[in-house]
C-alpha cells in the first residue's frame, strides 16, 4: 500500500465540488442506506482520500471508509452507428455510526 493514503489530504472547496457529481438514486443505493451508506458519482479522477475529505468537508460528517467502483463505457448502436456510452465511476461513503447525510433534502 503507497503511503499517500496514509497521509491526509486536504481538497480546497472548488475540487470538493468538482468531485462529487452527484448522488446515486438506486434499488441498491437504498439498501446501502441501511448499512449507513451514501453512494455518490465520482470524476473519474478521484482518489478515495480526495472523496474522503470532499464529503467530510462538504457535509460535515465524519466518514469510515470509501470504496469505489468504476464502470467502462460499452458500444450500443444508436439507429444504426455505432456509439459509446460514457465512464462512470461511483464511490460508496460509510459513515461513522451515528452520522447521516439526507440527500433528499434541497437547500436554499
């Protein structure tokens, strides 16, 4: 294991943003929120010590451990070319017990 995730990495609030695209909606996204699980779609380069501090900071809750999941763009045809979906890589955040974030919830 490299050393660089032992070290803490601290993302200024601009990267923060850039990482966490968005949160996954899914069956599977809410069978995870039993587990105190949030899963959210990533940049593709985003390292798991970056998602860490990025959903420390943005949320202010303390997380437990980042596992991340990257899926390769497969060919389709579309009305007869030949496409390609995009990349997408996913990070599902544990949280320390007793923290939660509410994603259903919009600020203003």
């Amino acid at each position: 294991m490299s050393w660089r995730f032992f070290k803490k990495t601290d993302v200024s609030l601009s990267r923060a943003l850039s990482l966490l695209l968005k949160p996954v909606i899914s069956e599977k996204a809410t069978f995870g929120a039993e587990r105190n699980e949030v899963t959210f779609r990533v940049s593709l380069d985003a390292t798991k010590p970056e998602i860490r501090s990025a959903v420390e900071k943005l949320f202010k809750v303390k997380v437990f451990s980042v596992t991340t999941s990257r899926q390769q763009g497969k060919q389709k045809r579309f009305r007869g070319r030949v496409g390609r979906r995009i990349e997408t890589k996913k990070a599902f955040v544990r949280l320390v017990k007793g923290e939660s974030i509410d994603i259903g919830a919009t600020t203003k």
